[in-house]
C-alpha cells in the first residue's frame, strides 16, 4: 500500500506580512501598521489551517504519520522580528505537530534558506561548542563546519536550540526532535537506486554566492573552477547571514531593507543597495584616509555592476518559471558541486535522481538532462506561501513536495495566482518522470478541487491574494 512517509514544504516565510502563512488584519489605524495593514502573529491563517487539513486528510489511517522536511524560509528573519515570526511558527507547530493526533512524525527536518540562514549559523557553532567539549585534551582542533553531509551528519548533529525550544514549549510537542541539514539533504532507497536531494535552493541563484563573484572580479588568480559545497558556504555565509537573514531585523533599516524586498526589479532599489554595500566595505578598510574617495568609488562601480547583473532573477521575471540566470545557476549547482558531494559521499550517481528546491516562489515539475547524471534529472520545485507584488503574477503559488515508501515523488500544488487576481484550483502536478508512479495515482484519484477540504483551500488562497495584493500596493506607494 502507498503511504506518504516524506512532507517537504518550503518559503513559509512566518512572520513576513507577504507571507499567506501570517495573519494580518486589513484597516488598522497603528502608526506601526503601513498602509494599515497589521500582522496578528498569534493568530493562525485561514490559508494555514486550510493547507493542513487537506494534508491530514491525505494521510489519515496511515500506519505512521509522515515526517515533515521543512527546507527553508520558513521563519522570516529578514522581513520581521524574532518573536513575530517565532510567534507565528508557533500556531503552524500547534496544528501539524501537536495535539493527541498529530500531523507529522516526531522527527523533524530543517534545511536553513536565505530568509532563516541566521539559525543554520546558531546551529553550526553549537555542533562547533559539542565537537570542543568532546575533544581530548591536546587533540589538535579541526577548523568549524559550513555544511552538514547528505545524510545531516547523525554522527555530528547540528541541533539548533534556538528551534527546538520554539517547538518544545508548545503544548504536547516536547518530544519532537529537530534535525538540521545545510544546504543539502539526501534520501536514498535501501538498494542505492533512487536519490533525492532536497534543498531551499538559494545557492543556485547568483545573488547569493556574490562574494564568490567578487573575489572572481577583483582576484581571479584565486578563482576556483569546481568549489564544494562547503568552500561555496565558506565564502559566501557572512554575506547571506548579514543582508539576507539579519539585517532585516536592525530597527529603521530592516524597515528599508523590507522596502527594498517589496520592489526588487527596481534599478534604483538595486543601486542603493550596491552603494551602501560598498561603502560597508571600504569604511572597513585601515589603509590611507586619501586613497579612500578613489577605493570607494571603484568599490562602488563594481559592486553596483556585480548587483545588477546577479540580482534582478527570480524576483524580476514574475512571467517566468525559471529565469535564464537561475537555470544556468541551477545547472551550476546540480552539474558541480552537488554532483561532487553526491560521488564523494554516497560513492556514485543513482539513475533516478531528483532535485527538490523552492526559494523561487513558482512550482513546477520538469526535467533537465545534466552533464554527470547517466539519466535525466527531475526537478520539482515547492514554489511558496507569499505575494510579493501588486498584480498578479502568473508563475507563483505553493506547493507541497511528497514521497512515499519507496521514493516516488509528487507535487501538490495547493494555489497558483491566475490572471483574475485569483488562485487555480488544487491540482496535482504531472509527474516529470515516465512510467509508473503509484503515489501519484493515488493522489491524483484523492484529490478533488471541488470538494472539502480542497474547496476551502482555494477559497482561503483566493482572499488572502487579493488582500496581499492591495498589501504590496501600499508598501511600493510609501517607497515612491
């Protein structure tokens, strides 16, 4: 019998006003609340407690629960405070993993994105405190870990504290067991044939690996042509950790950076952001004062060049599924250093192989022929749970990643905008691979769009779109 035994959901983004996940009340007259809108953190989403349903009504009489794999963005430490978003992942703990019959097995998977990358740095040095107090004395130390293995180092846990008495404080949750993976995580059937990496996927968009671009630029002497995950982590973590996960949380300038988030296609949003990135960096710089209006200058023009060219992807190309930068970087990231982990950790590469990521808000199942991959590659993205734009924006919606027993994959797109302002109906998605697919079967014959819970889902979805809409209308007019 099919059972789903794998849930992946990704860019929850709690927290975040954007976010469908975040309840937020229309009409406030708070100074603190822009365009009156106000998040209420402690109160669930329609759109939530909709989504989970369907999920529950999937998996009842199951012989388990299944367990949940949450692969980034899930808290939105960029675009709100610690106890906003804690304080909103708090009611999606309640529902999927609390109660006398919970949603989701006790062991839980977290894969840190760009939005929550500030808990994969928690985590890390907390293995780091571990290793240390393991050590024998006069044992000669090993430099800190960037990433964990494929198979989440279970030798070397990465626990984060920090999430795990998020979850343990909620009632009838203190046994769930959070495990942290970063960037990448592997499950693999017992006989090696199929593999699936699941990911959030923000190191396949340039944007997030620009000190590595940098250095390419002002240094290319230094230029590595095949960098592992972890030397891509390495040169990249501080630069993720400060703009994309913590300073948006630095009083009245997260408040611009949020602004910056809400129009990123912007050239000028995009020369500001490079400018005071510059400037960052040269003030730091302990040379000559007289050398410094010439260094900041140069500074700037590259910086500025580099941010154009790498940052106007995914969030500027609403009518694409997958931008030409993000495919290319896809391909980057699937054909080097994922396919050097995968060979150099599970010895070789399975012919049935699939990438699951979200981070570019747009679903879709599809394949990709890969230099290194003796079978084409499925590639399956969960989409997420934000508007991010005043008018609709045909290629976003959210989906749910699923895996039964044996592997076999199949999306559950929950909502997609449509062109009246709107959601499509739930739908399974195809399948990308040929051939038989039991568990899509089973859920294409389960779920009906036009009755409970689906209908509610999508009625939810429907609202929230539009309010999310007028949302974003608000925070681009206070920027003009």
């Amino acid at each position: 019998m099919t059972e789903i035994r794998y849930v992946v959901l990704s860019d929850l983004h709690f927290g975040a006003q954007n976010s469908m996940l975040t309840s937020v009340v229309e009409g406030s007259r708070s100074p603190a609340a822009p365009g009156g809108f106000e998040v209420e953190p402690g109160t669930p989403s329609p759109l939530l407690v909709a989504a989970l349903d369907g999920l529950r009504a999937l998996v009842a009489g199951q012989s388990q629960p299944p367990t949940l794999i949450l692969a980034g963005d899930v808290l939105d430490l960029a675009l709100s405070s610690d106890a906003v978003a804690s304080t909103a992942f708090g009611c999606f703990v309640d529902l999927a993993l609390g109660g006398a019959a919970p949603l989701f097995g006790p062991s839980v998977y977290y894969l840190p994105g760009n939005h929550d990358h500030h808990l994969w740095e928690g985590a890390r040095e907390a293995q780091y405190i571990r290793y240390l107090r393991d050590l024998a004395p006069g044992e000669p130390l090993e430099e800190p870990w960037h990433v964990t293995s494929l198979s989440a180092d279970l030798q070397r846990p990465a626990g984060s504290d920090f999430i795990s008495a998020l979850v343990k404080r909620r009632l009838g949750c203190g046994h769930i067991d959070i495990h942290h993976a970063y960037p990448n995580l592997a499950l693999v059937d017992p006989a090696g044939h199929r593999c699936r990496i699941i990911s959030h996927g923000h190191l396949t968009e340039p944007i997030y690996t620009l000190m590595s671009s940098l250095r390419d630029v002002l240094f290319p002497e230094q230029t590595d042509r095949s960098p592992t995950i972890a030397q891509i982590e390495a040169e990249n973590f501080a630069w993720i950790d400060f703009f994309w996960s913590t300073l948006g949380r630095s009083g009245e300038v997260g408040t611009d950076v949020g602004l910056v988030y809400a129009d990123l296609s912007s050239a000028a949003d995009l020369d500001e952001l490079a400018g005071n990135l510059a400037k960052s960096l040269v003030s730091r710089n302990h040379g000559p004062r007289w050398l410094r209006p010439l260094e900041s200058a140069l500074t700037v023009a590259v910086t500025r060049r580099e941010v154009r060219h790498l940052a106007r992807s995914e969030r500027g190309t609403p009518a694409l599924t997958l931008s030409a930068k993000s495919e290319s970087g896809l391909r980057r990231y699937l054909e080097g250093p994922v396919l050097r982990q995968i060979t150099e950790e599970l010895g070789s590469v399975s012919d049935d192989v699939t990438f699951i990521f979200g981070h570019t808000h747009k679903p879709f199942v599809e394949y990709r022929q890969l230099a290194g991959y003796p079978q084409p590659v499925s590639i399956c993205n969960t989409g997420g749970w934000v508007v991010d734009s005043s008018t609709p924006a045909l290629t976003q919606g959210a989906a749910a990643v699923l895996l039964d027993q044996d592997l076999n994959v199949a999306s559950l797109q929950f909502y997609r905008q449509n062109s009246a302002g709107g959601t499509d109906p739930v739908q399974v998605l195809a399948p990308a691979e040929p051939g038989v697919n039991p568990l899509h079967d089973k859920l294409a014959a389960e779920v009906d769009p036009t009755s409970e819970p689906w209908r509610t889902v999508s009625e939810a979805a429907a609202q929230l779109i539009a309010q999310r809409h007028r949302l974003q209308a608000a925070i681009t007019e206070a920027r003009a």
